[in-house]
C-alpha cells in the first residue's frame, strides 16, 4: 500500500478493500479460536476425569481478583467499542482517547494478573521449570495438572493481550493528527483491531468460567 | 502501465526485488526453490533408508540413526514438501490469474508467510544437525515428551511455526476467492483448481491451529515441565493423538485436494471435454475437506479408544470413499469420449487417475475395524499413504509443473525428455511402493531396519524402484533448467486451454492482466 491512496493497487475499489481486511480478520479468529479449543478440549476432558481434585485446586485460586480483572477487561470491550463509533462519526482523536482508555484497562488487566502469578508463585503452586509443587489438598498430581492447564490457558491469553496492546498503541500512534492520516484507513484499522480485542475479552470469559467458578 | 516485453520475471533483477517482492507470482517462485530443497533433503533421508533395507540385517547404519532417518524424511516430506507444495506454489501463481485478479487480497502477508516457512524450516533443519530427531513425524507421546533424548523440541518448534505459514497462506486464499473474482466469475463458474485449493484453506486454517497447540504442549512439557500427557499426574498420552490427528488427518486431505484440482485441469484439457459432472466435482471437494475433520481416531482402532468411537470413525472413514469414488469416475468419464493428447502432463494425470484409485481403495480396507488389526503398523500401511501422498500428489505436483511451465516461464521444455521422466516415475512408483503392500500383509511392521529373510526379494524391489523414480525426479530438474536458458517461446496458450491463466501472455505481466477480464461461460468449455 502507498501511501499516496487509500486503495492498494490490487483492489477494485475501497468497499472491495474493507471487506477483504475484515473477513481476513474473521478468519484469523476462527484460526484462533481453534487453537485454544484444543487446549480447552483437553481441559474439558480431563475436568470429568478428575472433577474433584480439579475443584479443589480450583479453590486455591485468586476469584475475587480474577473477577475484579473480568469486570476490567469488558469494560476495556466497552471503551474499544467506542472508540470503533468515534471512528465512523469521523472524529479520530476522540476515537484516539477511547483507545488510550482501552490500553490503560488492558495493562492493568496485565498488571493485576501479574500480581495474581506472582502470589501462586510464593505460595509454591507453579510446578514450572523444575519448581517445588506445595499443595496442601488430596490428589496433588492432579492439582499439578490443573496448575498445568491454568498456567498454559492463563499465559496464552496473556500473551494475546500483549499483542492486542501492542497492537493498540500502535493504532494511537497512527491516529495522531498528522498531514498523512487517511479517514477511512484509520477506521478500516480501528476496526479490525477492535475485533480482536473482542476475541481476546469473549476468550477470557471463557478461561474465567473454566478455570475460577467450576470450583464444587 | 508496463511496457510490452516486460512481465513479472524482468521487471527488476537484483536480490532485493525478489526478496522484499509482494508479487505473488514470485512468491511462489520462491516456494518453489525452498520446497524442491526440501524434497531433495527428505528425498536423500529416503535413499538412505532404501539402501539400508536392500539386506536383512541392519548393517548400514544404528537402529537409532535408522529412527532418525525416517523421522526427518516424514517430517521434511509432510510439512516442508507436501503441505505447501501444490497451494504455495501454483497454487500462490494460479490463483490470482483464474480468478482474473491482480493478486492475492493480502499480498504483504503473502511474503511474510515464505518468511515464516523459511524460518520454521531453519528450525528442523537446525534440529537435524543437531543429532536429528526419532520420534517420527507423528511426534506421539509419551515417548516425545518424557523419553526421547533427541532433539524434540527444535524439530517440533520448527513444525509450530511453519503452521502459521499454512494459516496465513490458507487464509489469503479464502479471502481472494470470495472477494477477488473477475466480473461474471461466479462459484459455479470457478475452476476446479480454484474449487479444491478453497477446500484446502478450510483446512489449513481450521486444523493447523489445533497441530500447533498439541506440538506447542509437547515444547511447554519438555522446556517448563507441564504435563498435560503425563499419565503419572493423570494426563493421558492418548489425548495427544487425539489433538494431533485431529489436524493430521484433514492435513492428509490438504494434500490431495490441490492434487485433485490440478489433475482435473490437466484432464479437461487433453481429452478436449468439459469436465464430466462439474456440480458433483465440486459437491465432493467440499465434501472431503467436511468428512475429514471426522475420521480422525481410524488413526487409533488399536491405540486404545473405545470399541464403539472405532465404530463410528471406520463408518465415517468409508463414507470419504463416496466422493473420491465420484471424483475418480468423473475423470474417467471426461476421458470417454475425448479426442486424447498423451503429453508429458497428461501421462501425470492418468498416472494420478490409476495411483490414487489403488491408495484410496486400499484406504478403504485400512477403515475396516477388523482388518486394520492386523495391517496396523505395517508395510501396507506404508504403501496406501504414499500411494496417496507420492503417486497422488507428488504426480499431480510434476503433471502441474509441466502444464503450467509455459505459462510460469514464457518456454517450453523437451517433450521427449518429459515423456520418459513421466513413464519413469510411474514404474519406479510402482516398483517401489507395490511391494510394499505384499510386504505389510505378510507382516512387516514399519520403522524396522532387520527384518527377516524371507522378505528380501520385496524389499530389494522395493529399492531398486525406488532408483528408477528418483531418475523421475531428476530429469525435469534438468530439462527444466534448459529451457530456462534455450525452450523456445511458448507463446500465450501453447496447450489451447481454456481458463483466464490462459488468456494473459506468458509469462504475465506484474498486474496480471491489461485489461480485467469478464466471465461469461462456464469453466472447460472445450468442444
């Protein structure tokens, strides 16, 4: 894409060019929607097999600050869902503020959910990298394996995050009020990151529900 | 626009406009190159293994390196070669030009997706100079996880990664197909080429991602201790086969499909008829690419699954032969009738004709619950695979070069030459794999190197075929490479084919075509 237009030279015109960018988009959801359904799978799986030493090491999670990160994290859905409309109204650097709300509740998602890893790790509940595995519950071998799951589902989604993050300071920067910025690429963007924030928020609820509140 | 004389291969020279280019056409130039090192690599981990098995006794080489040999020849060969082999490259040339576009919806990532394959092949290719790996392709734990000291996690890292190329290739291509059509291109009108690399991006963007969460267990258990398939915590090692064939079986089907689209352009245009049954063609693609994300546990009747799921994945497993079946019959039927050409691509086509049809029906005997107790882990399975993945794929992959090679490179090649390199690798095929069968049903299990006597003269057949097709490899590298230098003009249609490729001039210019084209008949209107 030169910067000159807002059409890259392949496309006929601009609608054909947003709906490519978008359905490429879903697309890659869906990509990434299977990839956490394997690992869900197996969760879901090994949930039945071992339902109560799962539930048991379910109850030595963090729920109140694990809540507190969920109402966080869809509240950043909301601010990026605004930014999306203050796009299309045409007002970008309302659109930018929005954003930069979503990138503050986003890090502190991050921050509190580092908090969060840091607590099991001095409680001895991270059987990672050779780590002792205190656990003071029956079936400790299967609580190490609900562990595995948590800290696998947990970091793959934050990883996620970061990318999202990533992702949405670079569209702040891109917004700035410059002589090059192109309406109707910048909301072509704003959309399509918006939607992977989405897919990150929707993933999220589903880690909370598996990990945290199937605790009886 | 460009000036006449000027097409996508003289519009810059140096390193730069290759390495940094969004054209898709050069892109697929470039898989072109990394693949065929590929091949040649997995091919060479081939040979060896055939010339250790000329005598009974294992005397070439250590059971562990035989280990190694085999598992970087699967590795190499499915996910370096065969995956991306028809979709990456003409696949990545074709389609652009058959719908009448100017590129692929995402051209960027388009080369991001030959850097990330080229950097996953760095990986493997790291792993195998660091002492190999012996888990064969299959990475099946717990032996991957917990047991083998070889280099487990660079291969699989390596496997990882090229996944995301197979995703963003995938993904580009279902984008550009739904988006990208020329005027009057209407589904109904697509190529089956277009048709069956369509059902090869589902599958790449749907299964890959569940592969690469499986190998990425496998790295997180080696390199953190997660133990997902440890049974010692109660993980189950079973689970792994489960999420591993849930993508490697629809991956089975990625590399077909393309092969099957290639085959069915070839057809049309040397018998000089329009495909037999066109609806049904493309009824049992789409049929395929469904029904294999439902067969995967007849990977696993003896793994220990229950009695009724080996019931329901052998029913499924026969149900994918009702579309092969339809597909193999419509061919023919293309041929009845039509006024044939025995060119070099289509001795490839008819060759997949009659290949595919032996690996898909002795697929259907592998189905069989009971039968597959004892064909398990043998020789026939060997065979039936290759029989798919070597005589279907591999053919449709040469019989593709050939037919497209005029139009890819402006020359031709020498038709003789290719001739005889299409009659070699036929028999050599054949001559290699055939016995196989007879070897697995007198039962000779997989991945040994000793074997006992009685089964010598099979495997000397065995690997004296396997001399004669590798001849079959090797002719095109050079007659391809002659008419690099000294083919003669091909001039814009040289094989009087239908189809929009066609209609641009060879080698086709940066943007594909000088004017976009309009659709207003169906596909294979040969008379």
């Amino acid at each position: 894409m030169s910067d000159g237009a807002t059409i890259a030279s392949h496309f006929e015109d601009a609608e054909q060019q947003r709906e490519a960018g978008l359905m490429g988009m879903w697309l890659f959801l869906a990509t990434e929607l299977l990839l956490f359904a394997g690992l869900f799978g197996g969760f879901a799986i090994y949930r039945g097999l071992h339902g109560d030493a799962f539930a048991a090491a379910a109850r030595h999670l963090d729920l109140p600050l694990a809540t507190a990160n969920t109402v966080i994290l869809l509240t950043s859905g909301l601010s990026m869902a605004l930014a999306e409309r203050m796009a299309h109204a045409g007002a970008p650097q309302l659109a930018r503020r929005w954003i930069a709300v979503t990138v503050a509740l986003g890090a502190s998602f991050l921050a509190i959910k580092g908090y969060e890893w840091h607590h099991e790790y001095s409680e001895g509940l991270m059987p990672l990298l050779g780590l002792a595995f205190e656990y003071d519950g029956p079936d400790a071998a299967q609580a190490h394996l609900f562990f595995d799951f948590y800290f696998a589902m947990t970091g793959l989604h934050a990883l996620h995050m970061l990318i999202g993050l990533a992702a949405l300071v670079l569209l702040w920067m891109l917004g700035r009020p410059r002589a090059g910025l192109q309406p109707d690429r910048y909301i072509r963007q704003v959309q399509i990151t918006g939607m992977y924030w989405a897919f990150v928020d929707v993933v999220w609820v589903f880690v909370f529900t598996s990990l945290y509140l199937l605790r009886s | 626009m460009s000036e006449p004389g000027t097409h996508y291969l003289n519009e810059g020279w140096t390193l730069r406009s290759w390495l940094l280019t969004t054209d898709h056409k050069r892109i697929a130039w470039m898989y072109f190159a990394t693949i065929t090192v590929f091949f040649f690599i997995g091919g060479l981990a081939a040979l060896l293994i055939r010339l250790e098995l000329l005598t009974p006794a294992g005397e070439m080489v250590e059971s562990d390196t035989y280990n190694k040999l085999f598992s970087a020849h699967g590795i190499v060969m499915v996910w370096f070669f065969l995956v991306p082999s028809i979709p990456a490259t003409m696949g990545n040339f074709l389609l652009p030009l058959m719908l009448g576009a100017r590129d692929l919806a995402f051209p960027k990532l388009n080369l991001l997706s030959w850097y990330i394959f080229t950097l996953g092949g760095l990986f493997t290719m790291t792993a195998v100079i660091a002492g190999g790996v012996d888990t064969g392709w299959t990475f099946y734990t717990p032996y991957s996880t917990l047991f083998s000291n070889s280099a487990v996690v660079l291969a699989a890292s390596g496997v990882f990664v090229v996944g995301f190329s197979s995703i963003l290739t995938g993904l580009n291509f279902i984008v550009t197909t739904h988006k990208m059509r020329a005027p009057g291109l209407t589904w109904m009108r697509l190529p089956l080429f277009c048709w069956a690399n369509y059902a090869t991006s589902l599958i790449m963007i749907l299964a890959t991602p569940v592969l690469s969460m499986a190998l990425l267990l496998i790295v997180l258990e080696r390199v953190l201790g997660i133990g997902i398939f440890d049974p010692e915590l109660g993980g189950d090692p079973l689970l792994f086969q489960h999420l591993f064939w849930f993508y490697s079986h629809p991956a089975v089907y990625i590399m077909i499909l393309p092969g099957m689209g290639v085959v069915s352009e070839i057809i049309t245009c040397f018998a000089r008829r329009p495909i037999f049954g066109y609806t049904g063609m493309v009824i049992s693609i789409m049929a395929i690419a469904l029904f294999g994300f439902i067969v995967w546990g007849h990977h696993m009747f003896v793994a220990g699954q229950s009695l009724y799921a080996g019931i329901l994945f052998s029913f499924f497993t026969f149900l994918v032969a009702v579309p092969s079946a339809i597909k193999t019959l419509n061919w023919t039927a293309t041929l009845y009738g039509g006024r044939i050409r025995f060119t070099a691509p289509m001795i490839y086509g008819l060759s997949f004709l009659g290949l595919f049809t032996i690996g898909g029906l002795t697929g259907v005997i592998l189905a069989s619950l009971a039968v597959d107790i004892h064909l398990h882990d043998t020789y026939f399975v060997t065979a039936h695979f290759h029989y798919i993945m070597v005589g279907g794929m591999v053919t449709a992959y040469l019989g593709g070069l050939h037919f497209w090679w005029p139009k890819i490179t402006g020359r031709m090649y020498s038709g003789p030459w290719s001739i005889v390199a299409a009659l070699a690798l036929f028999i050599g095929f054949n001559l290699t794999f055939f016995p196989q069968f007879l070897l697995g049903f007198l039962g000779m299990p997989r991945r040994y190197h000793a074997y006992p006597e009685e089964f010598q003269l099979l495997h000397v057949m065995s690997s004296l075929g396997a001399g004669v097709l590798a001849v079959g490899y090797l002719l095109p590298m050079v007659y391809f490479g002659w008419s690099l230098w000294r083919g003669k003009p091909a001039g814009d249609n040289p094989w009087d084919a239908t189809g929009l490729e066609w209609q641009t001039s060879s080698p086709p210019p940066k943007h594909n075509f000088v004017d976009t084209p309009t659709v207003t008949t169906r596909p294979y209107d040969y008379v």
